[in-house]
C-alpha cells in the first residue's frame, strides 16, 4: 500500500532533512522513510527490567539466599561443619 504524507517541518527538522540528503545522498522520501523504519525499530525492542537479586544464577537455584535448607552450615569451618553433621573425623 503506497500513501502520501504531507508534513509541516520547523526551520530544525528541515535542515535535519537537508543534511541527511547531503550526507546520505538519498531523496527526501527515502530520508523520511528510512527515518520511519528506524523509529519503529527502536520503539519495538523490549525493555529488559534488571532487578537485583531476582531469578536464578549461576548455580540454577532460585531461592539460594532466602531458603532456610540452602543456608544450613553456611559460614561454619570443615571442623564445625562435621561436627554438626556428627561425622567429626579423630586424629
């Protein structure tokens, strides 16, 4: 489908147009055509939301941090670890 718009550019998008034919070596449709596709292209990538600390991660467990069973022994040497565990090695 072929349609044919008619705009009205303040004196800063005309010299904006004029430019990119200098530049580009394009007609005035192609500039604006171009221009078209590119702000369609850029309104259409998704947003990534990055929120800290939600999701899995390296270790593929989701809920490393907020689990009781996965903090069990965290932060205790080897020496308290076995004897907590009751597997506490005599030399």
């Amino acid at each position: 489908m072929r349609a044919t718009i008619q705009a009205r550019l303040d004196p800063e998008a005309q010299q904006a147009v004029e430019t990119l034919i200098r530049r580009l070596g394009m007609s005035p449709s192609e500039v604006v055509r171009a221009s078209l596709l590119f702000m369609v292209k850029q309104q259409s990538i998704p947003k990534r939301k990055n929120f800290l600390g939600v999701g899995k991660f390296k270790s593929g467990i989701g809920d490393l941090a907020t689990n009781k069973k996965h903090m069990e022994g965290f932060g205790l040497t080897r020496q308290q670890r076995a004897k907590l565990e009751g597997t506490e090695k005599t030399r």
